[in-house]
C-alpha cells in the first residue's frame, strides 16, 4: 500500500491535473477487476436471463463449459474491458472532484459521521450519474454475449442491437440500472469510507499509519457485500432488459410483477449468491487496485506535477478525520 495515503480522498475542484489522474487510476482499477472477475459475472448473468434452465452457480459454471467451451466465460470481455477503463475512469473522477468541491464549502463537515456519510454518498451518486452514460451500453453488448442472445464478436453484437433498436437499444434497463446503481454505489462508498476510519480507530496507537493491504481489502469486502445485497432485485431487472427477456419500453413496477408472476419473489434475487461473492471480490479488488493505482499516479517520482509541489497534493488531500 502506498506510504502516504491520504485519510479522506478528496480532490480540489479546480484541480484538473489531478482529477484526470485519478481518473486514470480509476479506469487501469476498473480494466484490472473486470478482468480477473469476468468468468463470475458470465455465470451471474446467464442465470440471471433464464433461472429456469440455469439452476445454481456451480451447475450453470458446468454447463456454461460443457455447453459452449470454457472460453465462454469471456464471453464479451472486450466491450467489459473497453467500457470498464472508460466509465471507471469517469466514475472515479466525478466522485473525487465533487467530494473536493463539497469539501471545500464546507471544510469541517467531513469531520462528523452525520455529515460526511450523506455528502460521501452524495459525492458517489454524481460519479455513478457521469459513469452510467458508457457503462449501460458496454453492460447491454456485454450480457448479450454472455447470455449467447449474440455469440458473435462485440461489434457483431453492437451492430445488431443498432439495427434492431438503434441508439435506444444500447441503453435498454437504463433507469432499472440507475435504480440498481445509485443506491448500490451510495452504500458501498459510503461503508467503504466508514470502514476504513473504524479500522483505524480500532489500531489506536497506530492510527496515523497507512492501511495495510489486508485492511483495505477487509473494509472493501464489507463494502461490496452488504450494497449487492440489498440492491439484487434492481440487478435482475437491469439484466432481464439488457438481454430482451423483458419487452424493451415495460416500466419497472410491471417488469416486477411479470418476474414475481412467473418465478415468484424468489425470482428477484435469482444469482444472489454468485452477486455476493463477486461484489465482495469487486469491490475489494476494485478498491484496493484504485489506492494503489491512485498512489502511484500522484507519484512525483513517476508523474512529475507542473506548477504543484507533492506537498500541496498532500495538503489538499489531507482530512481531520481523526480528530
């Protein structure tokens, strides 16, 4: 982990030389996880589209191999690559830029739990807004591919939905997404950040040290698991549109009912366990791979910053959270 980890990430609005380096570290964490958890999100979303013939995640995991070859679980790796180093980065630079600006209106209120959890929170709704422009449409081609509606390549797949839908269809289950994402992404933040600030009170003497690599990934884990779950019933519905099991232009509550009509409620936490344990894994890797990544492209010694002293980095990434 790196040795100056600031204690709350927070960048200044005006400070565009760091916001885009953050983004950066966003987007190579964004490549890094999707990558190493492709193959579970693959067996999540088959089951997802079609839990009636796809029955527990080890057996669809079997089936998926059996069926179409163990290359299947890349399925759609590519637009899940391209879009996640592009919609991470603009996730990550959002949430730090509008977290700084927030900071600097109002200097102390990151100090209080009453005030920093909703503003935190807040700071991750804007990213998750910005993100969600590129990351519905990379979400729409990639499960298509996943649930094999189409096996072709990602421009295939694209082509297709344009030709069927046009623009609109790259945006298919946009609002269930919002809906899924925004509450999802408020929670983990805002967990993720609280987590951190109790595990260092819990070291005590030891508080001023950096997180270690163990802890980070602790505080992400809770993160990720404790926001997936409650949102698995948005998931469903995001991957019913994307992959067309859902008429395209059905509103939410009656997409609900048509889930809960056929598979009963059940039905809206189907893949449950497989979500858990990959937004545990998500999120930890995603959060520990962004501090690192973060740390290393406010490097001096790696990105030498013009016209900005690394202390002045420090200073403006400097919290009074312990106090």
């Amino acid at each position: 982990m790196p040795k100056d980890e600031p204690r709350i990430c927070a960048i200044s609005h005006g400070s565009l030389r760091q916001t885009w380096r953050l983004a950066a570290a966003g987007g190579m964490a964004g490549m890094l996880t999707n990558t190493l958890l492709h193959p579970l999100d693959t067996v999540k979303t088959v089951r997802q589209a079609d839990p009636t013939h796809f029955r527990g995640m080890a057996p669809t995991l079997l089936k998926i191999i059996r069926t179409r070859g163990p290359f299947a679980l890349y399925a759609g790796i590519v637009p899940a690559l391209i879009g996640s180093a592009f919609s991470s980065a603009l996730y990550f630079g959002a949430y730090e830029m509008v977290k700084g600006a927030l900071a600097q209106m109002s200097p102390y209120s990151f100090q209080k739990p009453r005030t920093r959890i909703p503003l935190t929170a807040l700071s991750a709704a804007c990213g998750n807004v910005a993100s969600s422009v590129l990351f519905v449409p990379k979400e729409v081609v990639k499960q298509r591919m996943q649930s094999a509606v189409d096996p072709g390549n990602f421009f295939g797949a694209a082509k297709n939905v344009l030709a069927a839908s046009g623009i609109s269809g790259l945006y298919r289950g946009y609002k269930a997404t919002l809906l899924r994402n925004i509450p999802s992404t408020m929670l983990r933040f805002a967990i993720y950040e609280e987590a951190k600030l109790a595990i260092r009170r819990l070291k005590r003497e030891n508080s001023d040290k950096p997180l270690t690599f163990p802890e980070v990934i602790a505080a992400g884990s809770i993160a990720g698991v404790a926001s997936s779950a409650c949102t698995t019933p948005m998931d469903v519905l995001k991957t019913r549109f994307a992959t067309g099991a859902i008429k395209p232009g059905t509103a939410i509550l009656p997409a609900i009912r048509d889930i809960v009509g056929r598979d009963g409620v059940p039905g809206l936490f189907v893949g449950i366990r497989p979500r858990i344990v990959w937004a545990a894994l998500f999120a930890a890797i995603g959060f520990s791979s962004y501090e690192v990544c973060k740390s290393w492209v406010l490097d001096d010694r790696a990105f030498p910053l013009r016209n900005i002293t690394r202390q002045r980095v420090k200073e403006q990434y400097t919290s009074n959270e312990g106090k």
